[in-house]
C-alpha cells in the first residue's frame, strides 16, 4: 500500500469508493481494543466502540451525504459613479 502520489502522479481528483460500512466496522473493531489510550480517552473510545458496534449489526445505518451545492460568487456590484 503506498501512502501518498505514485509514479509520478500528481494530485488528482478524490475518487469516489464503495464501501460496506459493516465490514468497515467489523475491520475496524479488530484493532480499536489494542489502541492505547489515557483514561481520560475512555469516555471518547467507548463512544466510538459503541457506533461501530451499531454499524456492524445493523442498528446505525450509513447513507451517503447529500451533494454539496457549490455557491456560485456573485457579480461583483459596479463602482460607484463618481
């Protein structure tokens, strides 16, 4: 797996993916018990197990976000006659 531009390719577009958000989670909670974390760090983690532990059974169902609508600049308004 590379991280970063490869052969020379420059910044390209995002691509979109298909993911299963279950296994997605599934993937994820095999390492998320290992990660170290502060007490102070066990409120947050807890969270974060219970919502993919949700998204693995089916509680949370994951929907694409809606398209972002690109605001389109306005005209730039005529300087005042002098």
């Amino acid at each position: 797996m590379q991280n970063g531009p490869v052969n020379g390719a420059g910044h390209a577009a995002p691509q979109s993916v298909q993911l299963n958000p279950m296994q997605a989670a599934a993937f994820a909670l095999q390492f998320l018990p290992r990660a170290p974390h502060t007490q102070g760090e066990r409120e947050a983690f807890d969270v974060a197990l219970m919502f993919l532990q949700a998204i693995l059974t089916g509680q949370i169902l994951v929907t694409p976000a809606p398209p972002q609508v690109q605001a389109v600049p306005a005209e730039p308004a005529p300087p005042p006659a002098q």
